[in-house]
C-alpha cells in the first residue's frame, strides 16, 4: 500500500483556517479526504465547524499536538489507519489543522521522523492562513505565527476581501520565507491549497531556476533576508561539485549541533561523483528526509543550491563550515599526477 500523503493546515488563531478547510472540502474531487483536527481545550468545538462524516474525521482535544499531547498525534493516525475508508482503499489524503498556538516543527519531526508512521503515512507540504487584516500584529506580538510562517510551503492570505494585503505584510512574509508561494486571493488560496494536496507526497518544492531571483543575491550581497523576529532565510550556493562523503559529514555536523534552529532546509546538490542527477535534500530541525536523486536537473542551472530559513543564525556561520568541510576534502585528495 502506498504512504498516504499528509498535508499540514496551520495559520494563529482566527487566521481563517476552519473556513478555508470547510470551503476546501466542499469542492469536487475531495472525495477521499480526511481530516484530523487539533484542538485546544477541554471542549472541542473546530469538529462541529468541519463538514464531515464520522468516518473521515479524528479529533484532537485537551491540548496541542506540538507539546502536550504530541504523542498522541501518532494515536491519531493510527486510529485513521483503522477506519473502514481506509481498509478499503480509499483514503487519499489528510488535512492535518493545527491549533492556533502551535508551533509546526514538532508535528513535522513527527510525521517525518516517528518509526510508526512511516511506510503508512509522508509529508506532502504544510499550508499557513495569513490574516491581512491582524498578520502585523500578530507577528509581532506572538513568536508562534512567525514560526508558521516560515514552515510553510504555501502562505495563504484570508480576509482580503475586508483589507487588502499591505505592502508592507507582503516584504514581511517574504522576508521571513523567501521559498513560499503567496496568495492573496480567496480563490487562489483555495486552488494553492488544492494544489498541495494533489502534488506528490514529499514532493520537492523547485527552487528558482536563476541566481538572480529575490532568493539567490547578486554576488557581493550578504545572502540574508534579515527580519526583526530573529528569524532569517539565506542560501549557500557552490559552484563546483561537493564531495559527497563531505556534504553529508556537514549536514550531519548542522543537524546535530544547531538542529533546534533549523527551522526548514531545502536544497539541489551536485555532488562530484554524480554531477548529472541533482540530489535533493529536505529538512525539519533535527531531522532530513532521505536524500532523492532527480532523474536530471530541471534547468540549465546546475549550481549546489541551498535555502535556509533559520533562527538565530548568521549566514556567514552556515557557509564557513560548509567551507571547511570542502578544504578538508581538498586536502585529502592527492593531486593529479603527470603522465
């Protein structure tokens, strides 16, 4: 049987999420669509917001999946494994919402990481509502909403049909993640979040083709999106293939020593005894999925390509140990010898 795909719904409370979630399952073609919902308190009340049959819907009460009652997200899936839909087949998809107060990293290291989910269920992407008329505030007052923010694949906009997304909300969302889309329509949220869900499963999210793009700065610049919240996005880019058994000694050492502050990594690699397939590595904190070899590169840019969105890191920390790492390995190798 295949791994089901998973799609996180996260956004700070009252950012919109139960109704982009309601107007998502009424669509045509959602059929097989389950969902699982985090909720805050004693008395859950999302669940009755949700249109749903009993069989396609589990509920997470008395906590936050991100801390107090994580381990019980595991229970969760695994209760969805055990409803009749999916022993017949027909789950194609799950729309994990989070409370409003979550912090998505954990659920991500979960669904990524934790030895009972996997084979049965992966990470398709994670989706963030935005609301237009509060985001300022909110990120300012609420570390939280920054950290969603900046996990996401897909920023939503809700709300813009009252308020207009300010110009200086876009810089600010963009500032803290440079990789996510951003839509800020009703319809085209909804078709973004339609779109998450129909990728495949732990898909890779393409970066941009040119060096030159808004995520790749003009050689010279800092290679940081610096944003008051202490949370940054930068890029490594290199030139000349990598050594593979030196890139992933490096991943390794980053993982383990600054993990916590790794909020998102995705990269393209060209390692040097591989140069024509572009490794593709994807990380949450602590944790990276397994490394995908692309059947080719998908331009004519075949740079190694790494986006970071981190907290509390500089840039110039990340590539000087990677460069270490690359004059270790130029030591070891002995030079060509004459004919």
């Amino acid at each position: 049987m295949k791994a089901v795909p998973v799609t996180v719904l996260t956004g700070f409370l009252g950012s919109g999420k139960t109704t982009l979630l309601n107007r998502l399952l009424r669509e045509p073609g959602m059929q097989g669509t389950a969902v699982v919902i985090n909720e805050f308190g004693s008395v859950g009340l999302d669940h009755d917001l949700v249109d749903h049959t009993e069989e396609n819907m589990v509920l997470l009460a008395n906590g936050c999946i991100c801390c107090t009652i994580r381990g019980d997200l595991v229970e969760a899936f695994e209760r969805l494994a055990a409803t009749p839909a999916a022993q017949r087949g027909e789950l194609r998809h799950v729309v994990l919402e989070t409370t409003g107060l979550a912090d998505p990293a954990p659920i991500l290291h979960t669904l990524m990481g934790d030895p009972r989910l996997q084979g049965a269920w992966r990470l398709a992407g994670v989706a963030c509502t935005v609301d237009a008329c509060h985001a300022m505030a909110t990120l300012d007052q609420h570390p939280e909403a920054v950290k969603q923010a900046a996990v996401a694949d897909r920023l939503l906009l809700t709300k813009t049909d009252l308020q207009a997304a300010p110009e200086a909300l876009m810089q600010r969302l963009r500032d803290i993640n440079p990789l996510a889309e951003i839509r800020t329509d009703a319809e085209g949220a909804l078709s973004a979040l339609q779109a998450l869900l129909a990728r495949p499963a732990a898909a890779f999210t393409a970066l941009p083709d040119t060096g030159r793009s808004s995520f790749f700065p003009a050689p010279g610049g800092d290679g940081a999106s610096r944003h008051d919240d202490r949370i940054r996005s930068h890029v490594i880019v290199r030139e000349q293939p990598l050594s593979r058994e030196g890139f992933f000694a490096w991943l390794d050492m980053i993982a383990r020593m600054r993990g916590d502050d790794l909020l998102r990594v995705k990269g393209l690699v060209q390692l040097d005894d591989d140069p024509e397939h572009p490794l593709v590595i994807h990380g949450v904190q602590h944790l990276f999925h397994p490394p995908e070899t692309l059947a080719r590169w998908p331009s004519e840019d075949r740079r190694t390509r790494i986006v970071f969105i981190t907290r509390g890191i500089d840039a110039e920390e990340i590539d000087a140990t990677l460069s270490v790492f690359e004059r270790r390995r130029a030591r070891r190798t002995p030079a060509p010898q004459p004919d």
